[in-house]
C-alpha cells in the first residue's frame, strides 16, 4: 500500500497495469523497443509534456528508435515515481473542447544526478549517447544574472570545483560526483574526451537568449577554472566536437497539483503519480547546427532551422515577457491564475499593448507580433489551463534579464519605453516588496529575495533605482524619466487598482 495515495501498488500506471488503460491512451510506443540515446537534464513537468512528446512520435514514425533516460538535478523523489511506472506517465491536454490523457513512452530511464553519478558518466561518455538536452530553468546553470558567466562564488558551484580540483592530479574522474548541472556536465565531457572523443551535442531547451552558447559559456568557464593539467585540451576538443545548438521551446504546463494527479488517474483507472497537463499548442525550433547524429524530432514537428534568433527573441519577449507583466499585475489585482488575468477588463488590453511596444525590438524573419499576441489573447485566455501567478512570477531577478531588460535597453536607444512596459515594471516593483514574513508580499519566491528586499530599506524615492541595478541594468536604473514614471504607478498598484490604457 502507498503510504500517500492509500493505494495498492498494483493498481499503479507501470507496464503490467498498462491493459487496464484504454487503448486510446496507451504509448504510441513499447520503450523497450528504443535505444537509450538521449539524456535529458530536468524531470519537470515541462519536459514530460514537450521534449518527451516529440521523441514519442519520432520513434511512433518508425524513422528513430531514440529513448531517453532522464536525469533529476535534485528531487530523487520523482526518480523513485518514474521507476516505480517503467518510466510511463501521462500527459492531458486541456481545452475547452475536453480533455483525455494519453500515455506516453518515451522514457528508458530515470537517474538522480548525484545518487547515480557514475552510471550517468557511464552514459554521457559512452557512444550510444549522441544527444543531451536540458530543462532546468534559469537557476539550474548558475549564471552571475549580470554578466552570464559562471558564478564561481555560488557555494554549489564551488563545491564541485572543489571536488573537481582533488581530481586534477589525473585521478579518474569517472568516480567523481559533481552536484550542479555545470559540474556534472563538464566533468562528463572531460572524461568523454579523454576515453572516446566521440561526437556530441548538448541542447539547452531553457528560457534564455542564446540558449546554446549560455550552456557552453558555463561549461567551459567550469573547465577553465577546474585546475585539470588537461584543461586546455579539453576546451579544444569541445570547441571541435560538442555542438551547442539554441532551441525555443514552447508549450504553456502549469506545476502539476494533486487535484491533476487525481484526474488523469481517474480518467486512466490506474494512479499516475507523474501526470502532467499542458495546452493544446507546442513548438519546438531547433538550430540546424548539429555535431552528432541528431534524434529525428521534425517527426514530431520540431522546426530546425539556420538562426532561432528571431523565434527565440519574440517567444521571449512577447510571450515569456507578457506572461511575467501578467503575473505581477495580476498578483496586484488579487488574481490567482493567468487565465483570470485575462479575463479581467484590462487583461487583453495589457497583452496587446505590451506587444505592440516590444515589436519594435524584435529580429525581422520571426513571427507576425500582431498575430502572435492574438495567438497568446487565445492562449493565454484558456480557462481549461490553472496557471498559478505565483509559479510565473516565481525567480524574477533571473527571468526579466532576458525577457524585458536587453528591450527596454534597445527601447531607449531606438526609441522610447512605452507606457504598457513601464506598467510592467511598476508592478513587478510592487511585487518585491518584502512581506511580514521574511518571504514575498504575494508568495511567490526568487533566489535574489534578500537584495530584492534590502532595496526597501533605503529611501523610498531610489526603490526602482536599487532594483534595476539588482536585475543587471544600471543603465536603466538612471534613467530618471523611466524610474519616476514607475513611482508614480506605485501607490495605485499597491491599492490593487490596475490602470486601463488606451
Ligand atoms: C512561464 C513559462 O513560468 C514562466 O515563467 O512564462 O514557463 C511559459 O509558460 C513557457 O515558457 C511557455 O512556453
């Protein structure tokens, strides 16, 4: 009996119970019949219902027999789910036109990045692995938020440069244990280097400009600062051999809650403990810039093309940007989910009118931004999908670089910041503000909450100006005709009275 649902194993999604599903539910494939090729970073819901998805199909077209073998940076918990269900789980789309999960078999694996160390080396330098992709949020790289190099000052980082140095007498790093993702990559590829050199590529599927080279820039600023006699070649070899193509990946995935988990348990008729839901839409586009033998994702609908510059810039500015507006604004309002944001009378409006700001600062060669911001009204405006305001507006100091600071640095010098971007700001200010608790004032969490909140201890008139230059922007945090109008926004956001602008 499982101590948490109160239900007997046996009536759990795995293999053997597979029967007891609908037909119509079942994988598209048997994951005993792929070949464990692909190792992904981050066992997240979002992986589960993107990434996951298109190798399905892929394999389901019978053009690629590729599974993956899943890797948790930190939960071990959902290590022992994914075992216990042989890797199966289920995804629901949600729309207004109803609803069904559907199995999915894409997994062949599950490993925990410490626990299972040197079976994940194992893997990563062995090579059958052609393809590592990763979803571990903007967190999971360790990032100095400023500059977008390695932060070597951040215990967990240095920790595994620690270890990393006690092998640098050319011990065999094989045994070593990194904790961080960074860490445990470079290792790895330091150890594939030095066995079989063979080909690799490593794909960030994570929310940031230049996705790709950010990877590579951590991955080597650990090599370099690794102390290894070899370092030097190991950089060359991975300039020579390890591809780092950006991606944009898109599909909206709420954080799964219990009532989901029942659902889809109820709707399969055996308990699902790693059920996700997800809107009927997803993309995926890829650079064209392989160095190993890629998985054959366009099966699944995956785009590879030359530059993902002007994809990734309107997925991150429009979407991702607009999304975080929503958030804070709606937080303010007292509203829990984006689809209640949207349907409030100044919802709609504020999506429209952020795109039609941003659009000035996005690459020619990407989407229409009229109809993407419709495309996102419709999106956004799904009732079926429970999107906590919370979860988006969760790590702001380390989203807003990319989504709303590299444009408002390009609205200053080619034009002028508009008044939906500067509502934006304002509500995301009012959103830091410390609450009696220690936490933020609406709950939700960021790893830089403590300088957030130390920006509320000075004088009340140099707040925006603090917290500009916390999110990387002193530049902005100058500009006084952009800081003053954000002032001016505070008190009326903090009433939780949103302004309708035309
Ligand atoms: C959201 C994203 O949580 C967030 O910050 O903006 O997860 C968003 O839902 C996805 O990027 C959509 O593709």
């Amino acid at each position: 009996m499982d101590a948490r649902t109160g239900r007997s194993a046996g009536s759990r999604l795995c293999r053997e119970t597979l029967e007891r599903v609908d037909p119509a539910s079942r994988p598209a494939v048997d994951p005993r019949e792929l070949r464990p090729r692909v190792v992904h970073f981050g066992l997240g819901a979002f992986h589960r219902a993107h990434q996951a998805v298109y190798t399905e199909a892929a394999a389901a077209s019978g053009a690629d027999p590729t599974g993956i073998v899943a890797v948790a940076p930190r939960d071990a918990g959902v290590v022992g789910r994914a075992r216990a269900q042989d890797g199966l789980f289920s995804v629901t789309t949600r729309s207004p036109a109803g609803e069904k999960p559907r199995v999915v078999g894409a997994l062949v694996g599950a490993l925990h990045l410490h626990d299972d160390g040197d079976e994940l080396d194992g893997l990563l330098t062995s090579d059958a692995t052609t393809t590592v992709t990763l979803t571990v949020t903007e967190k999971g790289y360790h990032r100095v938020p400023t500059t977008g190099v390695l932060d070597l000052a951040d215990p967990r980082i240095a920790a595994d440069l620690r270890l990393a140095a006690d092998l640098r007498t050319g011990a065999d790093l094989r045994t070593a244990r990194p904790r961080t993702v960074p860490g445990r990559l470079a290792v790895s590829l330091a150890n594939r280097a030095r066995r079989s050199g063979a080909p690799l590529d490593l794909v960030s599927c994570d929310n940031l400009d230049g996705n790709g080279p950010a990877l590579a820039g951590v991955l080597r600023d650990f090599v370099g600062a690794s102390g290894w006699a070899d370092a030097d070649a190991v950089l060359e070899w991975i300039a020579a051999n390890v591809g780092f193509p950006s991606t944009v990946v898109d599909r909206i995935v709420p954080a799964t809650t219990d009532r989901d988990l029942d659902d889809a348990s109820a709707a399969l008729g055996v308990r699902d403990e790693l059920a996700v839901t997800g809107e009927p839409y997803t993309q995926w586009v890829l650079e064209d810039a392989f160095r190993a033998e890629r998985p054959a994702w366009e099966h699944g609908g995956a785009r590879f093309v030359a530059d993902v510059a002007p994809f990734q810039l309107t997925k991150l500015r429009l979407l991702n940007g607009s999304h975080s507006g929503l958030a804070y604004l709606g937080l303010a309002a007292g509203c829990r989910t984006i689809a209640e944001v949207l349907a409030t009378p100044w919802g709609e409006g504020f999506v429209r009118g952020f795109a039609a700001e941003v659009a000035a600062t996005l690459l020619a060669g990407g989407p229409d931004p009229v109809a993407y911001a419709e495309s996102l009204v419709a999106r956004f405006g799904n009732p079926a999908i429970r999107h906590e305001l919370r979860q988006i507006g969760s790590d702001g100091s380390l989203k807003l670089p990319q989504r709303w600071v590299r444009g408002l640095r390009e609205a200053t010098t080619t034009s002028t910041i508009g008044e939906h971007q500067t509502l934006a700001l304002a509500a995301w200010v009012n959103a830091t503000r410390p609450a009696a608790d220690g936490g933020q004032l609406f709950g939700t969490t960021d790893p830089a909450a403590r300088d957030l909140a130390e920006c509320w201890t000075g004088t009340p008139a140099g707040v925006t100006a603090r917290l500009l230059t916390v999110l990387g922007a002193p530049d902005l945090a100058d500009d006084t005709a952009l800081t003053g109008a954000v002032e001016a926004l505070l008190p009326g956001l903090a009433a939780g009275a949103i302004p309708l602008l035309p």
